[in-house]
C-alpha cells in the first residue's frame, strides 16, 4: 500500500511533510489507496497531458527468463568425467614411475651426479619430458571440451588440465622416493593415485563443508574432480566457466580455488618428494638427518 500526500488547494504545491520549505497554513490530508486508486490518481493527473502523444494503457507481464533446463549428460559428466580422467592416467602414472625407478636402479643418476649434475637439473628433465606428453593430452581434451563445456573458457579448462598434469608428475617423484624396488613402486603409485580419487564421493555438491573440501583437494584426482564438479555446476545453468565467474563459489568452492590447491598440491608432492629422497636409506650416498630442513635451528 502507498501513502499519497495531496493538499487541498488547486495549485501544484504538493510536497512531504516534514520539509523547510511546507507552508504552515496547508493541512495536508493523507490519502491511503492501493494499487487500483493509484492507477486512477495518476490516470486522471497525467492522461490529459500525454494522451496527444501516447496511450496510457499498460498491463504487468512477468520478467523474460530462461526456461529451467535439466541436461542428463552434464549430470553425468560430474561422476563420470572425474572417474575416466583418472582412470586414463593410471598408465601414464604406471611409466612415469617405472622410468624414474629403472634410473634409480641402474644407478644413472648417480653417475650424473658425479659429473656434477644437480638435482635441479635431474628433477626440471622429469618435468620438461613428461610435461610434453600430458600437455599433449590435456591439449587434447581442452578441445573436446569445446564440446563438452561449449560456454566455459578454454583457457580455464586448459588451466585446470595442465596443473593436474604437472602435479601427477610430482606424484609421481613422491612415489619413487618411498621405493627401491621398481615393480612394487609402479604397483603402489597405480593403487594410490586411483584411491585418492575416492574423497571426492564424500565432499561432492554440498555433501562437504569448504573446509573438508580444501582438506580433500591435497588428494590430486579428488581436486581435479572438483574442479569438474564445479564447471558441469556452471553448464547446467548455460553460463559456464569464464575469466569473469571463475572466483564465484559454488557450494563454498570456486574454480579459481581449485586451480590454487593444484598448484599447492604440485609444490608439495614435490617438496615431500626431495624431502624422502634424502632421508631414506640407499645403497649408495650419505642418509640426512630427518630434521635436516631446521637443522639451522641446532
């Protein structure tokens, strides 16, 4: 309901109570009308004045909007996509290991060692080899995703592959740090990368809290699932993943999120991976102390 304040006399001194400039001498009556009285007042005001010119007709129609979609593909693609990209570099995984333990086992890098390579240098040649390969395969599939993801951003869904690339590579480093033995380094690194994939199902949609799911993105095929959650979450509504939208949550996550837990899980596989290779037992080289990262402190 709406409050009409009219004064009494004929001239166009209409104004709120309450004002410097409301003459004493007016007794304003207040008016109480609805919506019907309201279209009446202004009618009779102004209908005179703009009939020459337009009709005042008009009638309410509601707000153009989408109609609600429901695309089973997309719904699909959150279980399933996740679970095929993991299962796909469960043989990349598999040679990446068995290539790193097989030098380990010859006893290659210690021979490099000796010709005063760094292990800068050993571990950036891992990077640039394999780095190649994935970047090929996540290219790739960034365009089927023209296809798959039609709104979202290349460059997002190419971002998003190729950090989960690089941080598979760590995995991997971390893996052949724990083991001597080749064959039960690429059976152990197969078994854990597929087991890591299994938080996703606990904190998917809004089944987590945003702090469970920060804690579920250190397991790298649970974030790279997340961030696949997150881009079918934007195609359901026809919108997509872009530059603009990548920092909105979506049941507590953003995209830009995942792509830093990426990021941070690629730093620390590989920190852990340096850290075990120097602190476990070998045929040959000195062991490090365990706390050797803060014997600065001693």
């Amino acid at each position: 309901r709406s409050k009409i304040y009219r004064s009494r006399y004929s001239n166009h001194q209409t104004r709120r109570p309450g004002d410097e400039s409301w003459p004493e001498e007016l007794n304003p009556q207040g008016l109480i009308v609805n919506g019907s009285e309201m279209y009446d007042l202004m009618k009779e005001r102004f209908y005179p004045t703009v009939k020459p010119f337009i009709p005042f007709t008009f009638r309410e129609v509601a707000m153009p909007t989408p109609n609600y979609q429901v695309d089973p593909f997309l719904q699909f693609l959150v279980n399933a996509l996740p679970f095929l990209w993991t299962l796909v570099f469960l043989w990349p995984v598999s040679r990446l290991v068995g290539s790193i333990m097989n030098e380990k086992a010859s006893r290659v890098k210690e021979g490099m060692k000796s010709m005063g390579v760094t292990d800068f240098v050993i571990l950036s040649s891992w990077y640039i080899t394999y780095g190649v390969v994935f970047g090929i395969i996540s290219l790739y599939f960034a365009l089927i995703s023209l296809y798959l993801f039609p709104n979202s951003s290349f460059l997002m869904v190419l971002m998003l592959l190729v950090l989960f690339s690089l941080a598979t590579i760590s995995f991997c480093l971390l893996v052949t740090a724990l083991f001597s033995n080749p064959r039960l380094a690429a059976i152990f690194a197969v078994i854990a990368f597929f087991v890591l994939y299994l938080p996703f199902f606990v904190t998917m949609n809004h089944y987590g809290t945003p702090v469970a799911k920060a804690g579920s993105c250190l397991a790298l095929p649970t974030c790279f699932a997340e961030g696949i959650s997150i881009l079918t979450a934007f195609e359901t509504v026809g919108v997509g993943v872009t530059e603009l939208n990548a920092s909105t949550p979506v049941h507590g996550f953003s995209f830009t999120f995942v792509l830093l837990m990426l990021l941070c899980d690629c730093v620390v596989y590989l920190l852990l991976a340096i850290y075990f290779e120097k602190v476990m037992p070998h045929e040959q080289g000195t062991r490090w102390p365990w706390h050797f990262p803060v014997s600065w402190l001693f």
